[in-house]
C-alpha cells in the first residue's frame, strides 16, 4: 500500500514559485510526495526549485525525457507553458506515469484531444488544476443550478481583471519571471480560462461559437519598455441552446487597486439568477499602505506554517485520486468520470483556442481595438480532428 508518491517536476517557473511550492513543501497534502526529480530547460529556475526540494544534481535535467528515462516515478506534474503541454503529458503516461497539469489542459483542442486519449489508452490518471472549481461559492452555485434551482440558463457576464504591475516590465520586482509573459500570452490564454472553466463546470453545456473583442491601448503605451499585447479581451460565447455569456478578462488595472485581482461574475437563469461576489473574499484590510481584499479562500497562510485554500486543495485532491488509484481504491466508476471531457478540460481548451482566432482574425482599428471574427467551434473541432473524434465531443 502506497503511502506516497514519487513525484517529478516538469517545469519549475512562476506556477510553481507563487502557487506549487506550497502545495508541495507546507501544505496537508506534503505528505503524499516526495519530490525525486526536476526537469526545466532554464538552468536557474531548475536549480533554484531542486536546491529548494533537495534534489541532486544527478536528477536535475534540462528536458523532460532525460527525466522520465533516468527515474523510477510514479507521477509527474507538468508545470511548461500551456502550448508545451502535452508532449510531456503524452510521453508521461505512455511511461506509465498518472499525470497532473495546470489549467488549461492545452492551447489547442488537437493537442487537449491527444492528451486525452493518451490517458485513455494507457489507463493512468490525467488531472487538470482548474483551482478555481475548488472555490465554494463556484461549486455551490454548480450544485444549486444543476438541481434546477434557476432554470434555463440564459445569459451571462464574467470578468476577472489584474493589476497592470501583474504584466508591466517596468515594475519591480517583476511579478513574472518571463521578461516577454505579456507579449507571449494573452488575457485569454491566462484570465479567460479561469472564468470560461468555471461556468462551463457550472452549466454543463457546449459552446459553439465564439467572438472575442481585443483591446491593444495601455501596454503599448508603458514606458521605458512598451508590451506589445492585449489590455482587455471580451469573450463572447454562443452555446448549443441558444444561451450566450461574455468573459472580459485583463490586466492592466490601476496598481491602486483595492486587490491583484479584482473579480465577479451574474448568471441570468430563467427561473432566478446567482450572483458570485469573488471580488469580495472575505477579508478586507485597510492599512497604512492602503486598503486591500485579502483572499484566504485561495490560499490561506497558516499560524502553524502551513498553506491551505482552494489554490492548495484542487492539485492535492487530483494526487489523493492518484494514490488511490495506484493502491487500487479508485472505483471504476471515479476512474470513468475522471476521464469526461468537461472534467479534463477539452471545451475549456476549445473557447480559448477559438477566442484566439478570433482575434488573430479580426479586424485592427486604429484607436488599439481588434474586433474579432466569429469562429464556429464544431468547424474549429472538425478541422483539428477530423468528424469522427469531434462527433464524440458532441461538436459534429
């Protein structure tokens, strides 16, 4: 009977320093790893987490393969940027290893699709961190809706905004490690996915459309270094029953705001709507250095040095599945469920990627704004993966 895991780390950058080190060094969830091995190209984030976990240079790698063929492991956590996602997700279970991501699952749906099966075919476990499902008021607004409570869902607005020091270059310290984090990601690839997840989680339904609007006008302008990227996107989504939502997700709100995110979300039902004040999280503290929203629901430090909050309790969960799955406790019905393509993220996966033709297609304004083309996410499905696979997902 397995008491703990033989974890190693794909990929040590700002995931793993502002949330996974907690997870893996202070939290009631430490005692189901031991960290054996770490594998990041960028030589100072991969000694810096090794030093930090007491790993030995004999297993500290600068691919991933290196470290799947030199280890005996029983998980890995792939921590490498989200379009990097799935080659070492892939060649991970394919070694037999159950596997833990951050969300989203990947940057597109081919490669979300190949992970998928992946897990499938060798049986082993694939968990995807949407922490933000953990979040209570998120699970029992799920809870409440799908009991019926508020009817047809209708229409709603969702909107996660970040301080502009979040992406600012010129802001010290850097929030990022990545000097070019704003120029490489989007709002969409990095804010979107928490809102767009957590209302699919909640309406479990298909989107089939998507429109998103870009606007290009405060990053451009920073000085000395000016970022070539998108202020504030708007997200339209079309879903299977004729119900629409807008995720408007950013980062570049004043620095004197009140928290680094600012965020909240109306769902309009038929019956009733939910109002989700995540902005509100419970704590707020005026200071002499202003007045702020503290969030100890994501991630709470304790008297005792330990860590806790939804942040924490989403990945420990998927490593308590991994456990029980490896001491054969995971019934075939928990292992089926795990295996949903809402569970694993794939629609997730398929609005961002939509969003982001939609404005890589969309027409450029003067004045910054991109007004984003309609993408039709079951062509968008069928292309990528062809009728049969898309049919499965219900998108052909």
């Amino acid at each position: 009977m397995k008491s703990k895991l033989k974890l190693g780390i794909i990929g040590a950058g700002a995931v793993v320093r502002e949330i996974y080190q907690h997870l893996y060094f202070h939290s009631r969830y430490s005692d189901l790893l031991e960290i054996c091995a770490v594998a990041d190209p960028n030589e100072q984030y991969r000694n810096w987490f090794a030093d930090l976990a007491g790993v030995p240079a004999s297993r500290r790698f600068a691919n991933h393969r290196d470290l799947l063929a030199n280890v005996k492991l029983d998980a890995v956590q792939v921590n490498t940027p989200d379009h990097l996602h799935c080659g070492p997700t892939v060649d991970a279970l394919k070694a037999g290893l159950d596997v833990v991501v951050p969300k989203p699952t990947a940057a597109t749906v081919k490669d979300a699709h190949a992970m998928i099966q992946a897990a499938k075919k060798s049986g082993r476990f694939l968990g995807i961190d949407f922490h933000k499902r953990e979040d209570p008021r998120i699970k029992e607004a799920e809870a409440r809706f799908q009991n019926g409570r508020y009817g047809t869902f209708q229409t709603a607005v969702f909107y996660m905004l970040d301080k502009l020091s979040v992406v600012d270059p010129n802001h010290t310290p850097r929030f990022f490690a990545s000097p070019g984090f704003a120029e490489k990601n989007t709002p969409v690839s990095f804010l979107t996915v928490h809102m767009a997840d957590a209302l699919l989680k909640i309406v479990n339904l298909i989107p089939v459309k998507v429109r998103a609007t870009g606007y290009s006008q405060k990053l451009p302008s920073l000085k000395p270094i000016p970022v070539k990227g998108y202020d504030l996107v708007d997200t339209e989504i079309l879903f299977d029953t004729g119900a629409q939502a807008h995720i408007i997700t950013g980062w570049a709100l004043p620095n004197t705001a009140e928290s680094i995110t600012v965020q909240s979300s109306r769902i309009i039902c038929s019956d009733g709507m939910i109002d989700l004040g995540l902005d509100t999280p419970g704590l707020r503290e005026v200071h002499a250095e202003g007045i702020f929203e503290v969030n100890p629901l994501f991630r709470n430090f304790e008297k005792d040095k330990t860590v806790t909050g939804y942040g924490i309790s989403s990945p420990g969960r998927l490593y308590q599945q991994i456990l029980a799955l490896r001491n054969g406790e995971l019934s075939a019905a928990e292992r089926e469920a795990a295996y949903d393509p809402m569970t694993l993220g794939f629609y997730t996966t398929l609005v961002l990627e939509g969003a982001e033709k939609s404005l890589a297609e969309g027409r450029k304004l003067p004045s910054g704004a991109t007004l984003g083309s309609p993408v039709d996410l079951r062509k968008l499905a069928v292309r990528q993966l062809g009728a049969g696979p898309a049919k499965v997902y219900g998108l052909a």
